[in-house]
C-alpha cells in the first residue's frame, strides 16, 4: 500500500542544487508541475516515472513510503507503481485498437475484460467513437489521447498517476483529470492551464531543471478556480455548438459567472 | 582487458548512449578505447573525441561489416592494451540482423529503438536474442503503454537480457548502462568463441558478381521456397 512518495531534490540544469530539497505528496493528493517550457517539467515526471535513484541526470531520488523502491518494483510493469499520461499524443505501433489493449492488459497482468471497458471509457471523452477493429495509427489526436487516458486509467491502473499536459489534446479535460485522478491516489499534473494549476492542492514550480518553490493553492485561488471552470464551460459548450455547426448568438457575461 | 560489444539498427542511438556512459566512467577514472565498425562512412569519431575517448574508425567496405569486426577483434584489442584502457568498446554497424558480434566473455548490448514498432523485436534476431543487456531508447517518443508492449516483446525474444530504457539525448538511463560495464569481466581471446554462429556467405555474389540471373550463381544458395543447396563443382 503506497502511503506517500517523496521527491529528493538533486542538481538543475547549471549543475547548482534544487532549491526545493524535499517534498512528500500523499495518498490523496492532487499536485501541479508548472513552469515555462523548458524548465524541467517533463523529466521531473520521467524521473517521478522511473522512480529514479540518483541515476538520471537531475540525480533525484524517488522514495516510496520513504524507502528505496526495488529493482523489480522499478522495472516490471506487473507490479508497476506508475501510471503515466505522456505528451506524446500518437500511437506508433502497426496493430488495431482491440489487439494492442489485450497486450498491454496482459503486460499488466490485468483482465482482458478491461478491453472493452477502455474503448468505451475513451468514447465518453472524445467525438467520433473509436471502434476496436479500427488501426491504431489512423485513430485522430484526439481519438489516441482518449484512448491512452482510458488506457492508464483501467489498465495501467496505479496508485501513482503523473500528468503531461492534458489542456492540448482536444478532449475534455476535466472529465479525463476526473476519470485520472480517482479516488486516494497519488496524482501530478504538469500544465500550462491555469483552471487545472488552481484546481491543485499544491503546485511545484520548475525553472531552469530544478525544482524552483513548492506553492500551496490559497483559498482565494481555488474560489477563483470555479469561477474559471465556469468559463471553461461556457467555452466547451461553444465549442461544441460551433463543432456541430450550429451559428452562435450572443453571450452574457453572467454566463461566465463575472458581474 | 575488459570488451563491451554493442550491436543495434542505425539511427537506434548507439552512439548517442554509449558517449553518455563512458562519460560516467570517465567520471570514475576508468578509461575505454572506442572502435566504430562501419562500412562506408562515419563521423562518430568526432563525437567520443569530444568526450576525450581515443577512437578508431574500422571501414569494412566490400566485406560484411560484421564478419570484418570480428575478424580485427585482436588487432583492437591490442590497440586498446597500448591505450592502457579498461574497456575496449567495439560500436558495430548493425545492418543485416543476422549476426551477432559478441563474444561468450564480451558484454552485449543491444541498443533498440522504441519507435520502430513492436514487432521489431521480433525481427532483429541474435544480436537481440543473445545479448545480455538490451537498451531501449526514444522510449520518451512513445506512449507509457506502448513502451510497455515493447518491453514485453523483447522479453519474449530474450528472457534473461537485462532491460535498460535509455535517452540518448538527454542522458537518462545511460549510468545504469556504464554501471553494468563495471560488472562485466576480463576477456582473453584465445579461448574466447562467438555466442552464435555467423550465416554462411558463400557464393559467387560475395566475390563480385553482378548479373542477375540464376544460371550465373554458384556457391551455397537458398531458394524463395525454402530449398538450400551446393550448386557448383
């Protein structure tokens, strides 16, 4: 049972020390990896990913209920800790949709069952729905990204869930980070979108490869983050009216919940 | 002298990853000699004489890459003696997936990339299937799940390889390669033997024919369908 994880601070990209020098997130914890592009975000969640023993270039330390994990616990994906939603948003193996999940489920040693509850799960998030006969390589980006978030989240499902930037991939966000983040889990999300930063407990800010200052979210800032949510849905609505090519009229700013 | 033989698709990022690790072993105080097979050109060279690691280019031109490196293994393994290295490093071609350089003594990696579907696994053969350390690298192009296929196709192929995902570009991995070669142990080749046998190439192509048609073909020859036999004298 993992309880919490802690992040040892090594080296950014000068070669100087992380100012933050530790920080443990717990069970039930939603964090944010924010910065500009190029800071470290990215391979603080391939470190977190790899559960890295001062063997990576940052020479971070992952500990695991503050010990050392195992070569095994590290390496084999039966018993892998780690789900990850990278930034990569398309599929590169030559095989159909059913195929490539009943392999990975094997390779987690999950239940073939699972097959068709991913594809389905991914249908919620996207528009056109994904069939399991269809190519892997022709599914759209908005289609794979879907199908990775309903991937990790029943196969690969771990205590341990790390976020690259969910905002680009025209699926909806908040129904993914929804169906990500579960319940009693461990979760980090890197994001430039400051409806989802707000929506963390804490946030960790990167620059230049190191991890800069840990940032609680305030109590104005998670009021101000339904207020966001309530633009973003106004947004994801219109976005919607204009995708099925209905014309817009106008809107109230009370929409947004502003006066 | 102890002899890392790393074997891998061009483009795979042998290179990219060894520079990384002999870095870190640099770091340690322990020395390598490089040797790049290849066969018509290569400019690694300049890349580990950047890092301060002496290299020597092997061009093996009109014979198979492969066949060529091992056939100069003692010539390279003495260079390395002159150098006073610890570890002599031979970075091979890696084009027909049929041989496989190394040595029962040697260490032998495998550098293989992750975007090349994970079927490749399946097709590149004995230097996959017989090498004790197998590095995936662009795994940071692919999906967590798709990198997890991968994995379990190479396993498949070679059970007990160690697996090491590595990023050539970035470095990640690459001490974990550096600390495997620590591990690896003293070679002497007069004893030493190849852990799988080189395919036969012996025929009239290898000895420069260039016409097409079968009447001209002689030598140990393998039909479409199967069928292998002696045609000549």
């Amino acid at each position: 049972m993992i309880e919490d994880i802690t992040i040892v601070g090594g080296y950014d990209k000068n070669g100087d020390k992380e100012p933050v020098e530790e920080i443990t997130i717990k069970k039930g914890e939603i964090f944010g990896v924010v910065g500009p592009t190029g800071s470290g975000k990215s391979s603080l969640i391939g470190d977190i990913e790899q559960l890295a023993q001062e063997d990576t270039f940052s020479k971070r330390k992952i500990l695991v209920n503050g010990e050392e994990p195992t070569y095994e616990d590290r390496t084999n994906p039966r018993k892998k800790m780690v789900a990850q939603l990278s930034q990569n948003m398309n599929f590169l193996a030559d095989m159909s949709v059913g195929d490539f999940l009943n392999l990975h489920a094997k390779c987690r040693g999950a239940s073939q069952v699972c097959v068709n509850k991913v594809v389905n799960l991914a249908n919620t998030l996207t528009g056109e729905p994904i069939k399991q006969e269809h190519d892997l390589t022709i599914l759209s980006g908005g289609q794979s990204r879907a199908l990775m978030v309903a991937d990790v989240a029943i196969i690969s499902d771990s205590p341990i869930v790390l976020i690259d930037e969910i905002e680009n991939a025209g699926i909806r966000k908040h129904d993914a980070l929804e169906v990500l983040a579960g319940h009693g889990k461990i979760v980090m999300v890197v994001t430039h979108d400051p409806v989802l930063a707000l929506m963390t407990d804490k946030r960790i800010v990167m620059k230049k490869g190191g991890m800069q200052q840990v940032v609680s979210t305030t109590p104005e800032e998670k009021a101000l983050s339904q207020k966001l949510n309530k633009i973003d849905e106004v947004m994801l609505s219109l976005r919607d009216q204009v995708r099925n090519g209905e014309v817009i009229g106008n809107i109230k700013m009370e929409d947004f919940g502003i006066q | 002298m102890r002899m890392v033989i790393v074997a891998g698709t061009p483009g795979s990022g042998k290179t990219a990853v060894l520079v990384h690790a002999l870095r870190s072993l640099n770091e340690r105080n322990l020395k390598s000699s490089v040797v790049k097979i290849d066969c018509l050109y290569t400019d690694d060279d300049q890349k580990f004489a950047k890092i301060g690691v002496p290299t020597r280019i092997g061009l093996s031109m009109d014979m198979c890459p492969d066949h060529y490196a091992i056939y100069n293994l003692e010539d390279m393994i003495s260079w390395a003696q002159e150098n006073e290295s610890d570890f002599l490093v031979v970075e091979t071609a890696g084009l027909c997936h049929r041989c496989a350089p190394f040595t029962m003594n040697s260490l032998g990696v495998c550098v293989i990339d992750a975007t090349s579907g994970p079927n490749t696994p399946l097709k590149v053969g004995p230097f996959l299937s017989t090498s004790d350390i197998a590095v995936i690298t662009k795994g940071d192009m692919i999906s967590q799940a798709e990198r997890e296929i991968f994995r379990e196709r190479i396993l498949e192929v070679n059970p007990n390889c160690k697996i090491i995902e590595a990023n050539g570009l970035s470095g990640q991995g690459c001490i974990e390669l550096a600390e495997e070669m620590l591990l690896s142990e003293d070679v002497s080749l007069d004893e030493e033997k190849l852990r799988h046998s080189a395919p036969l190439a012996v025929c009239t192509l290898c000895v420069g024919e260039t016409k097409v048609n079968k009447k001209y073909h002689r030598g140990i020859l393998r039909r479409i369908d199967g069928f292998q036999s002696y045609q000549g004298e």
